[in-house]
C-alpha cells in the first residue's frame, strides 16, 4: 500500500541529496590530465576517466531504475547510495587503471539512484502540487551538476585530486544515515511481472507513449544543446580571445546555477495546466541563449558579460523543460512510473552524449561561430518538432 503523502520537511533534503548524488557523475571531467597521468594512461584511454562513469549511469538508468516498479523503494534508493560510496572510495584509493575503471563504473551505476528518487517522491505527492515538487528536486539537481566541476577544481587546487571523492564519500555517507531514518517506505502496486519482462516492457512503452517519446525527444534536443555550451565555451575561456585561468572558468561555470532557479517555477505553471505556453518559451530560450553572444566584438567585456548570460538563459530553459517533461510523464500510469522515467533520463542520456561530442568537433572545425549555429539550431528543431505535436491537437 502506498503513503499518501511525503513529510514536507524531507523536501529540501531530498533536493539537496539528488544534487550530491548527481554531482558525482561530474567531478572528474575537469581532473582528467591529472587523474590520467596519476594512473600512467596513455592518452587513448584516458577519456575512460569519465566515460566509463556515463556508461555505469545509463546502465543504471536502463537496468536498474525500471525496479522502482517492482521493488520497495526505500530499499532500492539506500542500496543503490552504497553502490555509489563503494566507488567513492574505490576512486579514492585506486592506484591502477583496472581499479579506477571498475570504480568508476560502479559509483556510476549507484548514481542513478537520482533517478528513482525523482519517481518515488512524485508517487508520494498529491497530483496538484506535483510539478512545483519535481522542479524542486531538479533545482537541486542541476545546482549539483553546474558545481561539481568548479568544486572538483578548486579542491584539487587547494589539496590533490582525490579530494573531491573524499568529500564526496563523506557527503553520501551522511546523506544514507539521513535518508535511511527518515524516508517513509513505499511498495509498489502488485503487478506479478518478472524482471525479465518487466525490462521487455519497456520498448513496448516507449513506442507506444507518445507523450513520453515526444518529451524525451525535446529534452534530448535541448540537453545535447547544453551539453554543446558547456564542452565548448570553456575552450573559447581559455582560448587567445579571452584568455581566462582555469579558476576562471571556474567562477564562470558557477554563474550557471542560477538559471536552475527556472526549475520550480516551471512545475508551477504545469500544475497550472500551461505546459504547451512554458515548453516554446524554454526551447526559444535556448536558443536565443547563443544568438546573443554575438551581440560585441569577442574578447570584450560586455562580450564576457552576454556569454555569462547566455549561459544562465540556456540553463535555465533546459532545467524548465526538463521539469515539465517529467511533470508530463508522471502524470501517466503510476504502474509504469519507474520504467517510463528510465525511457525519458536514457533518451536525453543519448542527446548530451551527440551534444558533447558535437561541441568539440564544430569548435575545432569552425569555433565559436560554428558551434553557435549548431547550438541554436538544435532546439529550433525540438521547436518545430514541438508545433507538430499542438498542431496534432488542434486538429484532432
């Protein structure tokens, strides 16, 4: 049987815990070089320094989460936290490659944990206020992201790169304690499916849930665009134009939190019902976010300052619909909560991979300006796929 409601006063906490849990997938992304010539890597496999991490997180997102529909929860969020910690400290104290490898694997599969969370505390709050509450937790979630690299940076300035991960472990051990005290149990509703089947279900679902195919698809858009801004304009910092330190772009990078405060106000207006109006103006957002850096000549302050709020505007578009996307999906059979969440995180999984990958190779092959056209042009077309969808229904 499942609890009404979720205690008012674990929601913070839960916003803080998925920014520390998420933040983990991020810390070695600015640490490579270090991290790879601690280990002897040769520069070949030291890209596995993170990447290996993304692969543990998608398949937690496709294997482990789609449990939520079939295991209690609680349990399932505290067992998938020590996974985390156990790769925490694996990272920690790894002295080989072999050993980094398989920690970061594991810390990277303990990290989708985020995203049973995020289902579970929309299964325990009332249908009205239930968009204002996942954009809460996305808050969280996004501030954790935009500051586990400046944090991973500036401690492995201060002290060495296994800090962050000591801080880390830390962070989630006291997180578990907390966590475990205070969540309140949930059983899913008795459905008699199997594990196997339970994963098989999950193509059917996707094919056959247009709403979910289609927001995923406009998330994965937007966060390929993101993804796009964030591997490229730390290239452009550091480049002859604006020639910033690598704290630099540090602080830079902390300016971008402040668009994560789009999040609960976008779950606001869906549980308003004005999902359609917040959409267009999150994905024009997006773009418009690239058109104005080009508003001054490059190098100049006033060029510093658009670049700084072009970075919030995209944060901030992508973090609104990124709530209404889940707003959306949560709103569909609570039996299939679990597996439909896994579906939407592993397609926009899919969109940042192309984004980051297609940051790097327009900024090499064309700069910034390059890389401006591709990042306007991506959520121009999650737009236009949009207008087929209010278009449908205007029809119909």
């Amino acid at each position: 049987m499942e609890s009404p409601t979720l205690p008012k006063f674990l929601l913070p906490l839960l916003g803080i815990s998925v920014g520390v849990i998420a933040a983990n997938l991020y810390y070695a992304q600015p640490l490579i070089a270090l991290i790879a010539h601690a280990l002897e890597l040769t520069p070949k496999v030291a890209g596995l320094v993170t990447t290996l991490t993304q692969i543990g997180y998608g398949f937690g997102v496709l294997f482990f989460i789609p449990l939520g529909d079939l295991l209690e929860n609680k349990k399932l969020i505290l067992s998938m936290m020590i996974l985390a910690i156990v790769g925490l400290i694996g990272l920690t104290f790894a002295s080989s490659m072999i050993a980094y490898f398989i920690a970061a694997f594991i810390l990277g599969l303990g990290t989708s944990a985020v995203q049973i969370i995020m289902p579970y505390v929309a299964h325990l709050t009332p249908e009205a206020s239930r968009g204002k509450t996942v954009g809460n937790l996305l808050s969280g979630l996004m501030m954790g992201i935009m500051l586990a690299r400046p944090v991973a940076s500036l401690l492995t300035d201060a002290f060495n790169w296994h800090a962050v991960f000591i801080l880390s472990t830390c962070l989630m051990t006291l997180l578990f304690f907390i966590l475990a005290s205070y969540l309140p149990k949930r059983v899913p509703a008795a459905t008699g499916i199997k594990y196997p089947a339970l994963i098989a279900s999950m193509w059917h679902l996707f094919w056959d849930t247009e709403i979910l195919r289609r927001r995923a698809i406009y998330q994965g858009l937007l966060f390929g665009t993101f993804c796009i801004f964030w591997t490229a304009a730390p290239l452009l910092l550091s480049g002859p134009v604006f020639g910033l330190t690598q704290t630099g772009i540090a602080i830079f990078a902390l300016a971008g939190i402040a668009g994560a405060v789009a999040a609960p106000l976008a779950g606001k207006y869906a549980d308003k019902g004005l999902v359609a109006r917040a959409t267009t103006v999150a994905m024009i957002s997006c773009s418009l976010s690239f058109a104005i850096t080009h508003l001054f000549a490059p190098g100049s302050t006033l060029s510093l300052v658009t670049l700084v709020l072009a970075g919030i505007t995209l944060d901030a578009g992508v973090s609104a619909n990124l709530v209404l996307g889940q707003r959306s999906i949560f709103s569909l059979n609570p039996e299939h909560r679990s597996r439909l969440n896994g579906l939407y995180i592993a397609t926009i999984f899919v969109g940042g991979a192309f984004g980051s990958s297609v940051g790097a190779w327009a900024y090499a092959q064309g700069g910034w300006t390059l890389t401006s056209y591709v990042g306007f042009a991506m959520p121009m077309c999650a737009l236009l796929y949009f207008a087929t969808e209010r278009f449908k229904r205007a029809r119909g």
